[in-house]
C-alpha cells in the first residue's frame, strides 16, 4: 500500500472511519434523536407491530432489543428502506385459518413434515398437525414493508436502532 500524503489528524479520522464500516451500530455515533426515533418506531412507522424491544412490541418479526451490537448501521438503513423478500429463519410469514373465513397472520416458528407451529400476530401459539397444516398458507415476501421516512426520521429511526444492546450504553 503507497503512503498517503496527509496530515495525522487526517489518517486517523480516516482509519476511524474505516473501522467504523465493519463496527457494531451501537460503536458507531448516530446523529439523529433517539426519542424522536423511539416514536417512530412505535407510532407513526409501526414498526413495534411486527417486531418487539425488551418484550414491548409484535411477534411477526425479530426482536430488535440487541440490534445495535449485532449489526452494522448500513445493515440496519438497508433492512429498513430494502426489506429482503426472503424472511429471517424462524418468521416465515404464513397465513392460517382458525375458523370459517377467519384468518390470521403470523410466522412459522417451527416446522416439519408432520406439524407447524405458527406464532399469530397477537401473540398466540397455533400448533397445526397432519391434515390441519392444510389451513396455513404460506406467503410469497417476508411480512417487512419498505419504510418511506424522511431523511431527518430515518436519521433519528436509526439513532433510537443503533442505541439498543443488551449489554451497557443503551438509551
């Protein structure tokens, strides 16, 4: 590698940055408010009805709690703004009809050849066996809508994501 020709304090604010792209969110400053986020997550966004964070929230998508010290801040925008159509294992989204013309929403928790366990919306647990695993249909695209924020809400949206970790510094 050929030497820069800069100043110190510019390689160092460039190795910083550089360490930066492979760091936790929660290593990473955020500008943004972290209670405007918090809203968003959990009224104007929804994004607290599919997923939970310390046990407040849905069950159709993972629990946010730790996502700042298990991803990246670019992986956290790009989830956000360009949802995979393939769902995260373990919430393979699924529709199940529990009784005539009711159905509900949820995720497969558990499946084999012989039963399902499909976790509903509200929190419910669905074991369906043999013949009964007729009922679930399975869906085509994860349950994860693309967000449409502004830039100053999705810069906040990440500040609140980004400050949640199990372990120290979490708002």
């Amino acid at each position: 590698m050929p030497p820069f020709a800069l100043p110190d304090d510019q390689v160092w604010e460039l190795a910083a940055f550089v360490r930066s792209l492979n760091a936790p969110a929660s290593a990473v400053p955020v500008e943004g408010d972290v209670a405007a986020g918090e809203a968003i997550f959990f009224g104007k966004e929804g994004c607290s009805g599919c997923h939970s964070i310390m046990g407040r929230g849905g069950n159709l998508g993972p629990d946010l709690s730790n996502i700042g010290a298990t991803r990246r801040l670019g992986e956290i925008r790009e989830a956000i703004v360009n949802p995979k159509a393939e769902a995260t294992p373990g919430y393979r989204p699924v529709v199940i009809e529990v009784a005539k013309g009711e159905r509900l929403r949820g995720v497969a928790r558990h499946e084999s050849s012989w039963s399902l366990q499909v976790l509903d919306e509200k929190g419910n647990l669905h074991l369906l066996h043999g013949p009964e695993m007729q009922k679930a249909q399975f869906q085509s695209r994860s349950w994860m809508p693309a967000a449409h924020l502004t830039e100053q809400e999705m810069q906040n949206l990440l500040a609140y994501l980004s400050r949640r970790t199990l372990r120290g510094g979490a708002n």
